[in-house]
C-alpha cells in the first residue's frame, strides 16, 4: 500500500474515498486511479532532474487513458509512443507533439507520415531499414525528419525476459557495434536531421547498476560520434525503473535521477527519460467481486468477476500483485488462489493467498496503474472494465464500462 491507498476504520480508501462504495455504485470489474498518486510521482521526476535542461516523456503504453494522459500533460509531461494510435491519443489528450519521441521496431509509412505531419520532437529509430524507409517518407513529405537511433548496448537489466530489451538477442535497437557506421549514413542522407542517441534496456528494473552501465556504453558512442563530426542534441536514457509489487526495493525516484544526472556530469546534452511503469503502477488498483467460494480436494478457490482479460501480467508474466478485502474482517484466514471465470488454466490473479473473505466480498488488485487496462481485452467476449479517477473526494468516470453490444456492432452476417 501507499500513501493514497490506506485502510482507515477497517475499510480500504483511495485518497478521501472508500472503494467499496465506487465498487457499490460503479460495479466490477472496475480499475480505479488516484489523481494524486500520479501527480506526486511526476513531479518527484521533476523535482530530482531541476536544474538540468530535461524532457519527461511518459510512456503512453503503460497506460493510455485521455485522462490519464491529460493530467501527465498539464504537468508539462511530454510522451513516449510506439505506434500511430498512441500519438493520436496523445494530441486528443492534449499532449504536445513536438514532445512525443516515437519509438517501437515496426513502424509504417503511413505512422511516418501522420508523425512528420504531426510536428514530433524525434524519431527512435531501431534498424537501418526504417531510417531508408524514413528518408524516404520525408522527401516524399518536402520535409526533414528529427531522428535518434535506439542503441542496443546489450546490457542484463535483470527483470523477466519477456520486459528486457537491452540484450543482443532482443530485436530492440540498432546493434552497438554497427551504431556508428548507420549514424555515419544518417548523417549523409537529405531528409534525415540527426539531433539524438535514445538508449532502453527493459522495464520493471530493481536496482541503478544496470543503468549506469547503459548510460556509460552511450557516453562512449557519444564521444565516437563527436570525433566523426556528428554532435547530438539531447540523450534519451529511456525508462524502465521499477515499482514495488511484493518484496522489491527499486531505487527511490530522486535517487534514480541523482545516478543518471551523474553519470552526464558535465555533458551539455538535454536529457530525456522515459518513465511508465514508476508513474502509473502503484497509482491504481483494480476492483473484482467475489462470485464464489470453492473449496477443493487439494485448494481453496475464490473465483472473481475479474479475469486474465482484465489484468494479463499475472498470466503472462506470472506476476504477484498484492490482493487485499476492501474490507478487513475480524476472523481467521485461509489460503486461496483467486482466479476468473475464464476457460482457462492460466486465468488467475493471485495464488496462495491468505485471506478472510466469504461470496460477495469485494477485493482490491494493488498495484494495478500501469499494464493492467492498457493489456486488457475482449477474451471470452468480456466487455472491458470500467476506468475511475479519484482527485479527493471527487469521484470522476474517465471510461464507461463497455457492454457486450458494442463487441460486435462492426461485424457482420453474411447470406
């Protein structure tokens, strides 16, 4: 738990308000936001890189909501983007285009060209292919496009595989061995402006080591590039700083920041972090119900209105988050794997838990903010949950629960 989400008198609240009564008057599955969960974390990022020129670029994937996006952008946030909806979400939300980076291995001409139109600050790009391929969109355009290459410095994050990025087996990145002689083509080519280095090696990392390792192979690009003539503008040192779901202790923000900002001393290049995760996870919590009490031969089940399709990291990824009553109950405990209603084997949120909890509970899904929505989908044609922002006492509706209409009103019957 965090500050924002905190059991008074028995009963778990978000900031000034109980959840029990959002899940009572929005129903469940419904994931629930803290205003200023989020806000507290982006000016913590703020507050520790002051004094620094910097850009914060919130990674629009971890999750997408207009609402979310748009307190992120009042703030002065700029955005992180890995395909052209995400860019749309972002101007629909408010957000700067000559603040978004765009990174991601695939992106097409037509992503291309709603970016070069858009105005965006740079382009992450990740192979020598898409920069032709950029060059190309650009001429066609009569413009000039702001690129970075994402170098893979093949650095161990350490965090699960499927979220490491930074490897030389990872199809992240250009290869940091060949970084040089693509920037060398860049530098060449008429619609290409070279203004950066980006550099991201995975997510949900615990510990400052493997950025420092990161930031140092850059730094020694960086001076390569400039004994080839070619000076950068800004250095994007990506994100990826984990949160706390179990046992972990990832660095505090403030000191995550004091090792980048060390690591550049004296370097004149703005710096760029793309924090997701760190701003989000923690700052939400999904709600689920609890439709049955199973006991079996060998364990105990409570079985949810929320599924694998609402938070996918536990069956993806086998990942812990903490699952707690909204309502603390004055008896014994028992031992429960609380799982969905899905067809499946891997349809489950927690395993072992110890819980005192009967049919009809309410629980909450901690840290549920980041991955959780913006993952989720229509599987087993399961209309998506309901998304709630809390600011105080204020309770606000920031996405209607879909209903089971709307899954199919675009296909059709055929004679």
């Amino acid at each position: 738990m965090t500050e924002y989400f905190k059991y008074q008198q028995a009963q778990l609240y978000v900031e000034s308000v109980p959840l029990e009564s959002i899940a009572q008057r929005y129903g469940t599955p419904c994931y629930v936001y803290s205003r200023a969960a989020l806000t507290d974390g982006y000016r913590q990022f703020a507050d520790a890189l002051k004094g620094r020129e910097h850009l914060i670029c919130y990674a629009v994937k971890a999750n997408s909501n207009l609402a979310i996006l748009n307190v992120f952008a009042r703030l002065g946030a700029g955005f992180d983007i890995v395909s052209g909806g995400e860019l749309q979400r972002v101007l629909a939300a408010g957000g700067q285009a000559n603040k978004v980076v765009f990174s991601g291995v695939g992106k097409t001409e037509e992503e291309m060209r709603m970016a070069l139109e858009a105005g965006i600050l740079c382009f992450n790009v990740e192979s020598a292919p898409e920069l032709d391929r950029l060059n190309s969109v650009a001429a066609s355009m009569g413009k000039v496009a702001p690129i970075s290459l994402r170098v893979n410095p093949d650095v161990d994050a350490k965090t699960h595989p499927y979220i490491s990025t930074g490897l030389k087996q990872n199809k992240f990145g250009v290869a940091y061995t060949e970084a040089l002689s693509i920037y060398r083509k860049a530098a060449a080519m008429p619609h290409i402006r070279i203004t950066g280095m980006d550099c991201h090696i995975g997510s949900q990392l615990t510990e400052t080591s493997p950025f420092i390792a990161a930031a140092e192979k850059v730094l020694a690009l960086v001076d390569q590039l400039e004994a080839a003539g070619i000076v950068l503008e800004h250095l994007d040192l990506g994100g990826g700083l984990g949160i706390r779901y179990d046992d972990e202790t990832p660095p505090a923000i403030a000191d995550y920041a004091q090792s980048l900002l060390n690591a550049l001393e004296g370097r004149p290049h703005k710096l760029i972090v793309e924090p997701g995760r760190v701003l989000v996870g923690n700052a939400g919590v999904l709600l689920t119900r609890i439709e049955y009490i199973k006991h079996g031969e060998e364990k105990n089940f409570a079985i949810v209105d929320a599924a694998m399709n609402d938070l996918m990291r536990p069956a993806l990824y086998d990942a812990y988050h903490a699952i707690l009553p909204l309502r603390e109950r004055d008896e014994a405990a028992q031992h429960y794997d609380i799982v969905g209603p899905i067809c499946e084997t891997g349809d489950f949120i927690g395993r072992g838990r110890e819980l005192a909890v009967t049919q009809g509970d309410t629980l909450g899904v901690m840290s549920a903010g980041a991955y959780g929505m913006s993952m989720s989908s229509n599987y087993n044609t399961r209309p998506r949950a309901a998304e709630i922002m809390v600011d105080g006492v204020a309770i606000h509706v920031i996405r209607e629960r879909e209903l089971v209409s709307q899954l199919f009103a675009a296909e059709k019957i055929i004679a």
